[in-house]
C-alpha cells in the first residue's frame, strides 16, 4: 500500500523544509506522545520530540521508503527517547516523588488518609501506585506499552517498527502489564471489580 | 482476541496517566512555535521559479503605462535634433501662420495640453493630429513651400 505521506516525504528529502513542516505538523503530538511514555517528564518530552524532527530531517535523504513514514518515525522518536532516558539523571517519578532501589522493594503499603470519598481516593491511590509501577519499567518496555496501550499498534507493526521478534514484543508487553497488574491486585481490586467500576461509569 | 477485563483496567488506567502530561492545547502551541522556528512556510511570491518574474514584469507594466504614464513617457524631450532650415525658408513668409499654430515642437508638446483638435484655414499650413486615448499626442507639421504673394 502507498504511503500517504509520499509526496511530502519525497519534496522533504529535496529539501524542501516547508513539506516536512507539513508532516511536523501531522506527526508532532505522536511523537510527543510517545516520547512522553517512555520519559514521563514534560520538559524532557518536548525537547526529545523536537529533536526528533530536527534529526528525521536531517536523515530523511536516507530514508529509502521501505516502510512507511510513520513507522520510520516511531523509530526514530522511539530510540531518541530511549536514549534521553538513559542520558537523564535517575530518576524522578510522574508525580514528583523520587524512586529508590528501597522503594522498589518494599511492599506496597495503603494508608486511606483521603477526606474524600473512598472510591475517588481508591483511585488516586491506583494512579500513585501504577506510575511508580510505570517508572520502575525499563524504557523499552515503556516503548512497546505506549505504542501496544496508547498510539493502539498491533502486535506485528510494534515488531516492524521497534525491529523486534514478535515473541520479544509480547513478552515485554505481557511483562508491563504484569507489573501493572500487581499493583490492581495488590489495591484488593481483581478483575470483577474493575468490571463493575467500568459499568458503574457508563 | 478480546482482552481480559484487567487488561482494560490496566489501559484505561495508563491512558489516564498518560493524558495528565499530554495538553493538547500546550502542545498546539509547541508546535506552531517550532514549525515557524525551523521549518516556516515559503512567501506567496516564490512558489513557483516564474511568479516572481511575471509579478515583477506585471507590477512595472502597470505602473508605466496605467499609474504614471508622464514620468516614463516624454515626447517633448525627444533627442533627435531639429534639420538645419533650408536656404529658402531663411527668408520671411509671405503670410504669417495662423496664431494658434504654435511655433516650435517645444512649445506645442506642453504635458499639461491635450489637443484635441487644431485647424487652419490661411495659407498653406498642414497639421496633422494624431491622438490614441490618452497617450501624448505627437503632433507633425510641415511648411513645404514659402507662401507667395
């Protein structure tokens, strides 16, 4: 199938700067989305996506249009990200509070200290407790979990873009969502009740 | 497949987390900015490698021949110079040109005067008028021979 962004692709690898502009501007909160999912920090995701762009255009001449424009790009944005993560200082978590080795270690302990009501509370606890979970995975695994659970990439195209066995991608996923799953089991909430919370928000 | 209910936990939750440090509108901002920075759109005029050109020959055209005809286009001053008299004409005519017929290129070609229509019904004097619109007229007269008496 032709990839709809041929034209502005061939026009960019001429040079022409407004063209990728134009594919800037279609892509820039994908890659922002996905740089986000594997830094968590605001600051450092925009200015990986930017670099990204600055980077794709700087290598789109090399791009010989084997896969589409936007698997090359996840690519790229994927391994720009990964590599902001380790160049990054560890590591400070989504909601500020830092993340030791003690931490990771120690069991998950709930302290209801909330006036609100139970459930709101329940739930701000899930969030606390699932980025802690999110921080602790490495950033490959937060890549294929931010293309599996957010950009909704199949299996095989998370292969083709990462360049990856299939085997390897459904182990990593499988494995985040393990590691997200304990937190839910640990909260006390198995999966009838998470039937029952979606139900009751619909 | 369909996928297990803590599966969909699991994604709505991280969805969730995820969209708290995604604002759409920051990152439209963001955006513009960094496109204009780096990659900015082209002006209108250079488009196309021939719209400069044609605009550049557009704009000249009209400002010659529509806006300010009288700064590029003087007649009057025209550099060919005038013939040395013949012998015959040094003496004086017989009969003097009407009054109205000016005496010389210079004077007749005023900027300011529009002459729409000259005549004359002594002696010998032709002049033909030629107006197109309102270009300048070029006004030729000629004397071919000294009135006789």
């Amino acid at each position: 199938m032709k990839d709809p962004d041929f034209e502005l692709v061939e026009r960019a690898r001429q040079g022409d700067k407004q063209a990728f502009g134009k594919l800037v501007n279609q892509y820039y909160e994908m890659v922002y989305a996905v740089c986000y999912g594997v830094l968590h920090l605001r600051e450092a995701a925009r200015d990986t996506t930017q670099d990204v762009f600055l980077k794709a255009f700087q290598e789109i001449a090399r791009f010989k249009g084997d896969s589409k424009f936007k698997t090359w790009l996840y690519r790229v944005a994927m391994n720009a990200a990964i590599d902001a993560f380790r160049r990054r200082k560890p590591s400070v978590s989504l909601d500020g509070t830092d993340v030791s080795d003690d931490e990771d270690q120690a069991p998950v302990i709930i302290e209801d200290v909330s006036p609100g009501p139970r459930e709101e509370a329940a739930k701000l606890e899930i969030k606390g407790l699932m980025k802690k979970a999110l921080e602790e995975l490495s950033p490959e695994h937060k890549a294929v979990l931010v293309l599996r659970e957010w950009e909704g990439l199949s299996y095989d195209e998370i292969a083709e873009t990462l360049q990856l066995e299939l085997g390897t991608v459904m182990s990593r996923i499988f494995y985040a969502r393990k590691k997200m799953g304990d937190v839910l089991r640990g909260m006390g909430i198995n999966s009838q009740e998470a039937v029952r919370d979606r139900e009751r928000k619909k | 497949m369909k996928p297990e209910p803590e599966d969909k936990r699991i994604q709505q939750l991280y969805r969730e987390i995820l969209s708290e440090g995604i604002n759409p509108a920051e990152l439209r901002a963001e955006k513009k900015a960094f496109i204009s920075l780096y990659f900015p759109k082209k002006p209108f005029f250079v488009f196309g490698p021939m719209w400069t050109p044609a605009v550049a020959f557009a704009v000249a055209a009209f400002a010659v021949f529509v806006v300010r005809p009288e700064l590029f286009i003087s007649p009057g001053a025209s550099t060919v110079e005038e013939a040395p008299a013949p012998a015959a004409m040094t003496a004086a005519p017989a009969a003097a040109p009407a009054a109205s017929v000016p005496q010389t290129a210079g004077q007749q070609m005023s900027k300011n005067i529009i002459i729409s229509h000259v005549s004359s019904e002594m002696g010998p004097t032709v002049v033909y008028q030629k107006r197109v619109e309102n270009v300048p007229v070029a006004v030729v007269w000629v004397f071919p021979k000294p009135a006789t008496a």
